[in-house]
C-alpha cells in the first residue's frame, strides 16, 4: 500500500462548528498554567515542617543522628543479649 499525499481537503461547516466548541472546551479547561495538585498527606506533612524553625539540611541531620542512634542502640541489645557485654 502506497502513502498518497491528500492536497484537497474540504471543511464543513459543521466541522468548523465542532473546532470552534472545542476550542472553547480547552480555553475553559486550561490546565497550562496552574500548579500542579499535590496529595493531601504531603500538604499536611508541608504544613507541621513549616512549624519548625530549621532548614532542610539541619531537619536531614536530626533525622541522620536520630537513625544512627537507633542503629547503635540495636547493636548494644544484640551485644547484651548475646553476653558479650
């Protein structure tokens, strides 16, 4: 099957119509500038960091120290319970 290029085509005054709504649809429903929706567990998440007075990098900190000190504290109940301390 060969590819044929179409020169002639004719619009209907009918079609004319439907392009014309349809670009009133999309005029009326623009989602090209607005933000994007988040979900509402990260907007209330958003909302208790915003309560606190520190930055990003020292909330990453806390978090990393907090981590490590759970990780050395199981390494101690292992220890205990195995006798070696």
């Amino acid at each position: 099957m060969k590819n044929e290029k179409i020169e002639n085509i004719s619009v209907s005054s009918e079609d004319e119509e439907l392009e014309a709504k349809l670009q009133e649809i999309d005029e009326l429903y623009d989602l090209s500038n607005s933000e994007p929706v988040t979900p509402m567990w990260q907007q209330m998440k958003e909302e208790q960091y915003a309560k606190l007075n520190v930055t990003v990098k020292q909330l990453d900190t806390i978090i990393g120290i907090c981590i490590a000190g759970l990780i050395i504290l199981a390494i101690v109940i292992g220890l205990d319970a195995t006798g070696i301390i």
